[in-house]
C-alpha cells in the first residue's frame, strides 16, 4: 500500500512488496537494530487460515451486524469497503451486506500468539510483545554475530515472516529501524505482508510529511489538541520549541519533541525482570461515566490492597490502566511522594489519573491498577533476612514519560469480551 507521504518522498522503492527507503545520509542516530512485527488483519487471517471457505472474501471477527458489538478484526477484502476495527458491526453491514459476520474465538488467536512469540525468541532475547498479534525486537547483537544475517536486521525480520509463513499459515509485516517508535511506524507502512526499514537520514524527512496521529503515541484527544494549536503533520510539529511543548503537553511535551526527530531511546523491554501487584476487571457492559468508573477502582482498589498486604508489599508507582470499548490500552503513572501503602493513599490519586484519559468521552471495558516500584516492608523482610528487603525492579520503562499505548501483555492477562 503506497501512501501519499510515499509517493511525495519520490525515493521509495516498491519491490515484490518490499518497501525499503534508502538512506541519503548516515546521522549518529543510533546503532541499535529494532524489528517490530505485526500480524495481518490477525484474527481474520486465523479464521480464513482454518475456514477455507472464508478465503478471499471480506470477512469480520466480531459482533453480528445486527448487535450493538464491533467489529474486532476484518480481512483486507472488507476493508475496501471501509471497514475497520472498532467500527459498530451495524454500519460494517452497511457499507457491506455481503460480508461474513464471524464470532471470535479466542483460544486459536492465543494459540497462534504464543508459537509467533516462540518464533521471536529464537533470535533474540529481547522480545517486547505489545498485543497479542505484535512485538518489538532487539536484534543488535543478532545481525552482529551470525554472518548469514550479515549485519542487516531486514534479512532478519525477512526470514522471521518466512517461519512465521511456514509454520503457521498467516502473514506478518515488519518494520525495522534504529528504535521503537519508528520500527512501529514502518511496520505499518506497507501492510499486508510487507516490510518498511527506515534507515537514519531518512527518518526525519518521512515524519515531517505524516499526519500526527499516525505517530504512535498521539491519540485522538492529543491529536485534537494539536489539531488546536495549529500542528497537523510532523512538520508543524517540529516547529515548536521544546519548553513550549512540555508547557502544553507535560512530560510527554518532551516525548513529541524527540519522536518528531526520529529519536526514541525506550529499550526494547522483555518484562522478565517486571514485578508488581495489581488488579482488574473487565466489565459486562461497558462503563460510560467518570462516576461508574471511580465507583469500580474502589472496588479494585480493595482487591490490590488485599493483595499487598499478602505479599508485606510498600510501593511507589501507582499505574491505571484501561481498555477502551475499542479494545485500545492506556495507562497512567504516578509516582507520588510519600509512597503507596493504604487504600486513601492510592484512592485520593484517581481521580488526577482517570482525567489524563479519555475516560467518560470514550466508554471504557476494562478498568486496572497496579503498584510497581515495590519494596517489602521492612519489618518483615527483616523477620525474614536481610537479603530479602532488597528493593525490586520496576513494573515500566517509564523513560519516555509515557503516556503510550501500552499494551503490554494485556491480553494474556484479561479475559476478552468483545460484547
Ligand atoms: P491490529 O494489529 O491492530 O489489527 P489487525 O492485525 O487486525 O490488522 P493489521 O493488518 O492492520 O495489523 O490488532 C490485532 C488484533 O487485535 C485484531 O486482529 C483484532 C484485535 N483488535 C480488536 O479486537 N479490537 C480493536 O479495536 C483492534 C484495533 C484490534
Ligand atoms: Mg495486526
Ligand atoms: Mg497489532
């Protein structure tokens, strides 16, 4: 798929399918090799995989067209209709009556997910995955060592989609790149089953010609907002100095004005290390009100206290996650001083979190907090020995401030309920 910015930039070479943006000069960006892998329209790919009778038609995993669901996943034939994820399945049925309404199912999306991570790991450690159809990888040393790949992180991601072809049936794209943010912006930049690099020297350019709401990161209520104040492409983005963009929009000011630059130094984070306690639910219908919402975190609130108070647990970091009724994941930090300990210590900071969100404009299925930064309480730990009143790692990469999408994990941890 050849986009506008694309065809503007005049030096993309489309190849049996295989995009690559030639560098024109080597900045000292960064000498790190990041792939990021997506799935393609992953759970539709499953089922026209397991359904022979789906193939080549447009096809949507989701709610029946005439429910009040969404549509989960659709095949690239239904999106030459316009069909995406998250649209009502009513107005998919619109655009397209002869579409094949399916139900997800779950267990064979799971299944899938863990032999593609499987496949990750066997080039590299450092696997990062963002959702159940994605990750990041650090294949620096990779590409270094083992002279097949003669130093080039794109055979890499080539032969990874090739085992993932072989062994599963489905297609995945790939985007590669010197770090996260921009090896997640290529990897979509020539889907289906396709592969973008983007090289140092070719980076800035590309991203002054994007929407900023293709910047992974801006969402829709940071895209207005810049919208707003006249920044519409990375372009009118990079225009504004940094103080100005921390003034607007906090920590995360900062994080803008270094993605729009091609810099991204967040370390592709495997989670071995990651230690926190936390708590969850994912509700039947979903919430629609700040209210209803603060309402449930107190309930989840008591399900984590319990929990911390089992394991003698002090902690600094409270994060809130939520999953929006379309299935995207947010999450907010604070580190507050003083610490974590008691329910009032943690109840008191949600409604601050809840107002960083979308929450109440858009309704929201899953509602989560966690504490991170833990460290045992000491007197315990010391009934116990000193060794075990060392502090544990923490829960997130924060470096960036984020205020991303992260999905890490989430949908191994939380039950899915698409209606
Ligand atoms: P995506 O990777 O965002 O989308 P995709 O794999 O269907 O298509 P693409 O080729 O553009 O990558 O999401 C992966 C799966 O997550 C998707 O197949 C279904 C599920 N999902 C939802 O259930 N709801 C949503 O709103 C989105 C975005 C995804
Ligand atoms: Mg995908
Ligand atoms: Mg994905």
């Amino acid at each position: 798929m050849q986009t506008d910015e694309q065809s503007l930039q005049g030096e993309l070479i489309v190849q049996d399918r295989v995009a690559v943006i030639y560098e024109r000069s080597e900045t000292a960006a960064s000498d790190r090799k990041i792939i990021h892998i997506d799935m393609d329209a992953f759970f539709a790919s499953v089922e026209q995989r397991d359904n022979p009778e789906y193939r080549g038609k447009p096809l949507i995993v989701g709610g029946q067209p005439h429910s009040r669901g969404v549509v989960a996943a659709c095949s690239y034939e239904a999106r030459v209709f316009g069909i995406h994820s998250a649209m009502p399945s009513s107005q998919a049925y619109r655009q397209c009556p002869q579409a094949i309404f399916v139900s997800p199912r779950f267990d064979a999306y799971r299944d899938a997910s863990r032999l593609i991570q499987s496949i990750f790991q066997r080039y590299t450690d450092k696997v990062e995955p963002l959702s159940l159809d994605e990750a990041y990888l650090d294949v620096t040393d990779r590409a270094r060592t083992e002279q097949r790949f003669a130093g080039s992180a794109q055979r890499i991601a080539n032969e990874i989609r090739q085992v993932i072809f072989d062994e599963l049936n489905l297609t995945a794209s790939a985007g590669v790149s010197y770090n996260k943010f921009l090896a997640k912006l290529a990897s979509d930049r020539n889907k289906p089953n396709g592969i973008c690099v983007i090289k140092p020297g070719e980076a800035e350019a590309l991203l002054a010609l994007l929407p900023v709401r293709k910047f992974h990161g801006v969402g829709q209520a940071t895209e207005r907002k810049m919208n707003k104040l006249g920044i519409a492409t990375g372009q009118d983005l990079k225009k504004w100095p940094q103080h100005e963009l921390v003034d607007a929009f906090g920590k995360q000011g900062l994080y803008y004005f270094n993605i729009v630059r091609g810099i991204d130094h967040r370390s592709v984070n495997n989670n071995r290390e990651r230690k926190s306690i936390g708590a969850e639910r994912t509700f039947q219908n979903d919430l629609q009100n700040t209210h209803e919402m603060l309402a449930a975190l107190e309930l989840i609130c008591d399900t984590l206290i319990e929990r911390m108070k089992a394991k003698n647990a002090y902690a600094k970091t409270l994060t809130l996650k939520l999953r929006y009724a379309n299935f995207e994941v947010v999450t907010r930090s604070i580190s507050p001083n003083g610490g974590l300990s008691d329910k009032q210590s943690i109840t008191r900071l949600l409604p601050a979190l809840l107002t960083k969100t979308e929450a109440g404009e858009r309704a929201v299925r899953l509602l989560g907090l966690s504490v991170a930064h833990l460290q045992l309480d000491v007197s315990s730990a010391a009934a116990r020995g000193a060794d075990n009143a060392s502090v544990v790692e923490p829960a997130h990469d924060n470096s960036d401030g984020s205020i991303e999408i992260q999905a890490v994990n989430v949908f191994y941890t939380s039950q899915l309920k698409l209606l």
